[in-house]
C-alpha cells in the first residue's frame, strides 16, 4: 500500500511541475511575441480625452487647443465627463477619472485615448479597471510620465501603446513643439518612425533588437513587485525623469537591479532627465556618469540624448513595438519596425 502511494506521489508531483514548467516557458516565450498593434487612425475616427490623473484647474483652454489639433488632422474629439473635476490633488474621485477611463476603453466608437496631463493619480485606478473589452477591441493608449503606469498595465496586457504629448503641452506656441506634434502624427497614422540622436561621450556603444518598454523612472519604480511591473528581458529599456535628486535616480536604479530589471535587458535609452534638483551635499558626477556607474555591470548598449520626456521636444515612442539600437559616441539611431 505503501509502495502504491509512493507511485502514486511521484506521478502526480512529476505531471504537476512538469504541467507549471510547461506553462512557465509558455509565459516567457509570450514575453518576446510581437504585442497587439490598436489600428492607425484614420479621418473620422474618434479620440477620447480624460485625466486618469492631477487636476486640470485653468487648463481648459489647453484641451480647446487639443481637440482644434485632432479637428485639424480630421479627427473627432469626445472630452469626458469628469475631465474638469477636482477631488484636492486630483481631476475627480478615483471613481469617477475610472469612469470615464472605463468607458472610452470599451467604446467601441473610440479609437483613441488621449491623456490631458500627467502628475500623479493613475496607478490609484489601475485595480479598479476591466480589462476584458479592452483586450478584444485594442485601441491607442497616448500620454507620459504618470501615463506611465497605464503603459505598464497595458503593455502586460499584450497590446502597444504610444508614449508622446498629452493636452496640457499645448500651452504655448505650436511651432516651439513642431517635431513634438510632426511624430505624434505620425506615431498616431501609422507613419515610419525613427530617430538619429546626437552622439555624447557617455554613450556605451553596441548594437540591440528588442521590444522598447519604459517610460518615468518613478512610475517603473513604484511598479516593482505588482503585476503592473514589467518584464524587461530580451526588450530596449526606455527611461526619462524630472524634479528628482541624483541620489533618487541612483536608488531608485539600484532597487530595479536588484529586482532583477537589467538581467536580460538588450539595451537602455536614456531620455530627457529635466530639473534635477541640487542636494546639500553633492553627488560628485554627472546624471549620465550615474547611470552609467549603476549599469556597469551589464554589457548592454547605453543611448543618452533621446528627446522624450518633461521638455517641449518630446517625441513619440511607441511603446511595445521592436526597435533597432545603433549607439556610438558621435550618433544613436533608433529604427521602429513597421506593423
């Protein structure tokens, strides 16, 4: 009897971790499968607009100039309902910004959703929201640094979207963010995207292929050991950041190596690193040396110089799709796939 349960025993620990092995690979093997791609706009689409996060307060005229954009470019706008509500920090209760976040992801007439601001509030809703119609009727994600924790979210979900300007840069002149508007056209229409960045001689030079994922610093950091964090292996980190001590940036990248983020990553594109503020007592390097210090370890390509982020130049990425890394000391280039 003994001798039939020991059998026993060993089949069923045999079938039930070989089955999770099989499934584990399965996993990984999906980490590296091309992501969902939404459809291009087109004329006559619709973009919806909301604020997942900060208030808008006296921002009205800078979503106007939004929606006189998309009219421009053919499109049809839809502002929702709570846009313009304040709850202290932020554009509405955490109810009512997921409402209205919820209701053009299930839109089927929405083709794209389009973030007026940044700031902070976006990863207080991320559990709150259904993903299901969504997923079925993928359709563009736009917006940075808060943005970023729905990138994450969505970019798990296995769908692509677009890191680029939201409504509140359109508070100056349109020809100070010419190039800022030109690729987020043509992130949005489906346009070849790539970029030759100027050269520094802190780059690490090499060459990389790999999904580019990423966005704010602090959001890929408040990310680590939910299921919104992402997996980095065999993808082109990208990375920007503003208002932050350099002691912040380097704990915040010592906490992501420790996670295991920098593990298997092909290669890190560094962007715009804005406002760095000035500690009592001083880091000693330059926010490139940092990084390049904190990243030693690992023989990946480095590119600085990528003009995405908090400046007026901040240029579309679209986040999930491949990309090809050239970096040397006097040029990178990146060269989206075309879907």
């Amino acid at each position: 009897m003994h001798k039939y349960l020991l059998t026993l025993s060993l089949f069923c620990s045999v079938f039930f971790f070989g089955k999770n092995l099989a499934l584990a690979q399965n996993k990984t093997t999906n980490l590296n499968m091309s992501l969902k791609q939404p459809p291009y706009l087109k004329p006559g689409d619709t973009v919806a607009i909301v604020a997942p996060s900060g208030v808008l307060k006296n921002r009205t005229e800078e979503v106007n100039k939004a929606k006189t954009l998309l009219k421009s470019w053919g499109l049809h706008a839809v502002v929702g309902k709570h846009v313009f509500s304040q709850d202290n920090h932020f554009a509405g209760t955490d109810d009512e910004r997921c409402e209205d976040l919820q209701k053009a992801m299930d839109d089927p007439t929405i083709s794209a959703i389009w973030c007026a601001r940044g700031g902070y509030g976006t990863v207080r809703v991320l559990d709150k929201l259904n993903w299901e119609k969504f997923y079925k009727n993928p359709k563009w994600l736009i917006g940075y640094s808060d943005i970023t924790a729905l990138h994450s979210q969505i970019h798990n979900e296995g769908i692509e979207t677009i890191h680029a300007m939201m409504c509140t840069s359109l508070n100056k002149d349109y020809t100070t963010i010419a190039e800022t508007i030109s690729t987020f056209k043509d992130a949005l229409f489906g346009k070849p995207i790539s970029y030759t960045l100027k050269g520094s001689n802190y780059n690490k030079p090499g060459a990389a292929k790999g999904q580019i994922v990423g966005g704010n610093l602090t959001l890929l950091h408040t990310m680590l050991g939910s299921n919104t964090s992402i997996d980095t292996s065999g993808k082109i980190l990208f990375i920007e950041e503003i208002g932050e001590y350099k002691y912040h940036i380097d704990r915040m990248l010592q906490s992501l190596k420790r996670a295991g983020y920098f593990k298997n990553c092909k290669g890190v594109i560094v962007g715009d690193m804005s406002k760095m503020r000035k500690n009592t007592t001083p880091w000693g390097s330059s926010i490139e040396q940092l990084i390049l210090d904190a990243l030693a370890e690992y023989n990946f390509p480095i590119a600085f110089n990528m003009p995405a982020g908090h400046e007026k130049d901040n240029r579309a990425l679209i986040l999930g799709r491949s990309v090809d890394l050239n970096v040397d000391i006097s040029n990178s280039s990146i060269i989206f796939s075309t879907n």
